[in-house]
C-alpha cells in the first residue's frame, strides 16, 4: 500500500482545534489499494498501469490548480469519458507528493466530526476523518481536499459534506444463500471491513439505484452507479452515494438497475460550499 508514499517537508500554519474534536496522528497510510480500486487490481500490478498512472501524474503538474494554499496545489486530471471520475493530485507547487481516485458528486449531507487522524508521514497535509452523518449514521472518510481546507476541517465540527465512494471488490449479493439468518429483500448495510482493517474501507450491501458505463483512457472500463445503503422510506437520498467500480475488480458480469451488489469500499469526501 506504499505505491504513493512520496512526500516532501513543507511548512504549514497551525490551527487550533474545534473543542470537540479530537486530533490525533499515525504515521502510515497510502493510496495503493484506492489506486487498485480506480484502475483495477490487476492494472495496478502491470507495467501499462502503472505507466498509466505516472503519466497522469506527470501531466497533473502542467494542469491549472483547482485549490491551492501557500504550500500546497490540489490538482485534478482526466482519467475517463466521465467528467467527475478524476485522478486528484497533490503537490507541493513543484513536486507531486500524493495522487488518489476523485470522484466528484453534488451528493451532500451534513456531517459532524469526532476525531481527525492526521497523517504525519505526509507532513499532516493529508488524515483520515471520523464522525457521522446527518446526526443519524457514522461513517468515516479520507478528505479529498484537507490540505487545502484543514482549518475548516478543525474548526468546525459541523460541516457540509459531499461524499462518494471508490469499489475494491463488487459481486453479486447473495445474503439469503446458505445462511440462517433471513434478510428483507430491501436490507442494504455498510461496517468496517474485516479484510482491510482502516478506517474509511468499508464491507457493504447495496441496491443499485442507476448506473453508467465508463471508459477509462486506454485502458479498461467501469460503472458510475448511484448505490442506496441505508433504506429510508422517508428520503430515498437519506444516504445513497456515488460509487465507481472498475470492471476489474467486479466478480460478475452484468449490473442491473434494483440489483443487490456486496463488496469493499472507501468513502472519500470535501467540503461543499455552502
């Protein structure tokens, strides 16, 4: 998972902390596998993938900022025919020091944050951020923007999310099949994953709401489908996200608009303006 574990020091202003956050560090945490997720698993591990993607990164320093600070440059670089499935790389102004899977969504949802787990190995331009939505659900996400908005992460608890998701693995799910415990036809879920313990991979069932296909530049295809995981009769939107899927790490071969799919997932996030 250390594929894009290249920084550089940088000088950064300190903020203090929203009184009701917590804020704490780690020092691992890479984009390998949300790379995989991306490109497909086995793209990842061939040549022309990985060709592909420094490519990409080498083309994201002649690209025109979309959020910048003093110290850093949030750029993003065309990855697909789909104008929202992007590769968002971080820079330094001169040097790129991060690159992970973009998928933007006008999907939003107020969120209020617990705890901020600061990556230290990246100089804290980069965390893992812990709460919940719309006072309901906890769910946690990587913030696709934090080295650009860490003040507004740490000094509001309550903020405005757009949040969507990046599959490592899809199939077809199959929760009444050999199991004691019956499910309603409906039942959709999200928890931890158990096979990749961090914080923002997340084991799920989920209906397909809509989807479409996605042609990734000289390379393979995937879906961008719009999927319910939490039912709500009272908002069919109560927290049904954007997701992408790489054909890749799918384990079956057709997607139908009702279907109920299983998988691994990681939530990505940023703050919406208001």
């Amino acid at each position: 998972m250390g594929l894009f574990n290249l920084f550089k020091k940088n000088n950064q202003e300190e903020h203090s902390s929203h009184p009701e956050i917590k804020m704490s560090e780690i020092d691992n945490g890479s984009h390998g596998d949300n790379i995989g997720g991306l490109i497909g698993f086995n793209s990842l591990n061939d040549e022309n993938g990985r060709k592909f993607i420094n490519e990409l990164m080498a083309k994201s320093m002649i690209e025109k900022s979309e959020l910048a600070t003093k110290s850093y440059e949030l750029k993003s670089t065309s990855i697909s025919n789909n104008s929202n499935l992007k590769l968002r790389v971080l820079t330094d102004t001169k040097n790129v020091i991060s690159a992970f899977p973009y998928l933007k969504t006008n999907y939003k949802l107020p969120y209020t944050t617990k705890e901020i787990i600061e990556w230290k190995h990246m100089n804290k331009s980069e965390a893992e951020i812990k709460g919940g939505g719309r006072n309901t659900f906890g769910f946690d996400f990587f913030p696709t923007d934090y080295a650009i908005n860490k003040s507004k992460y740490i000094q509001n608890n309550e903020i405005q999310l757009h949040v969507s998701a990046i599959a490592f693995v899809v199939d077809k799910s199959e929760t009444n099949q050999n199991t004691e415990v019956k499910f309603s036809d409906d039942f959709v879920s999200y928890m931890p994953s158990s096979n990749l313990p961090r914080q923002t991979y997340y084991d799920f069932i989920a209906k397909v709401i809509d989807f479409k296909k996605v042609e990734l530049v000289n390379l393979n295809q995937g879906y961008l489908a719009k999927v319910k995981l939490i039912n709500d009769d009272s908002d069919p939107n109560f927290f049904t996200v954007d997701m992408f899927m790489n054909k890749e790490n799918m384990r079956m071969t057709t997607l139908e608009k009702g279907m109920k799919i299983s998988g691994l997932l990681w939530f990505q996030g940023e703050i919406a303006n208001e």
